[in-house]
C-alpha cells in the first residue's frame, strides 16, 4: 500500500488518502520549565501528583534517580496531547485521562481513558506516538496522531 501525504482530493498539506478516507495529522507541543513542577510539588504535595499524575506514572517516576524530570517530562506530554486534539485542559478533562508509562524498552507510551478517551474517538484518533526530551532545566513533549475525521 503506498502512502502519499498530499492528496489530489484535498491538496492540502498534512492530509493523506488511502482507499478514499482522508486522514489529518494532528500535532501537539509543550515545553515545560522543572523548577516550575518542582515549586508545585514542593507547594501542594499529594494533591497535586494525585490531580495531575496516575499511580503508575507516579510509581515510576519515584522508581527514577530523576523524578523532577521524569514527572515534568509527563506533564508536557498530557499538555501536548491536548493540543493535539484541540482541547486544552477544559470542561470534564482530568489530567489523569491520559497516562504516560514506559515500555520496556523505555519508550513513552500514551493511554487514554474518560473524557479524553471520548474527544480522541470523536475525532477518530486511536493512537498517539509521543517522544520526549529533556536538558539541563527543560522538557519538550511532542504528541502526533492521525485522524479519520475530516
């Protein structure tokens, strides 16, 4: 099957046909300062990391010599994932709707359940890829997918 990312239909950027149904890439980045969830943990302890972050992810942050970074790098990626579906952070949307684990080959994977679950079926969303990086202060989280739905 052969994939063009500009089709004859639409002729617009960042659209592809395959057997006559039109896909948009959808993109979403957040970059995000670690002092900044440091003062938020450091302010608001559990309450924060219960509002923001699964048991998982927090599970395996804690798991990592570098948790600030592990937990900021997280909170980048549910960010990039709501502009990835246009949302923001809104309405009935809890942060821990989208869940960023690792696989074993330490890769972030995404999981999305409850309000967000709902928002990415309507826009026929069924799989994000998702990549992470970090420097000294910094996180970057960028968050793609493909939607079904014109």
């Amino acid at each position: 099957m052969q994939t063009t990312f500009w089709s004859s239909a639409s002729n617009r950027p960042g659209t592809r046909q395959e057997n006559n149904k039109m896909e948009k890439v959808l993109h979403g980045i957040d970059l995000v300062d670690f002092p900044r969830i440091e003062e938020m943990i450091n302010r608001h302890g559990s309450h924060f990391l219960d509002r923001i972050f699964t048991q998982t992810e927090q599970q395996q942050a804690s798991a990592m010599k570098n948790r600030i970074e592990r937990l900021a790098g997280r909170f980048a990626a549910k960010e990039a994932v709501l502009k990835m579906l246009g949302t923001g952070w809104r309405g009935k949307i809890a942060w821990t709707d989208i869940e960023i684990v690792n696989n074993p080959f330490g890769q972030p994977q995404v999981t999305l359940a409850g309000e967000v679950k709902k928002i990415a079926s309507k826009l026929g969303v069924e799989d994000v890829s998702l990549s992470i990086t970090h420097t000294a202060n910094f996180v970057i989280a960028s968050a793609v997918s493909l939607s079904n739905k014109k």
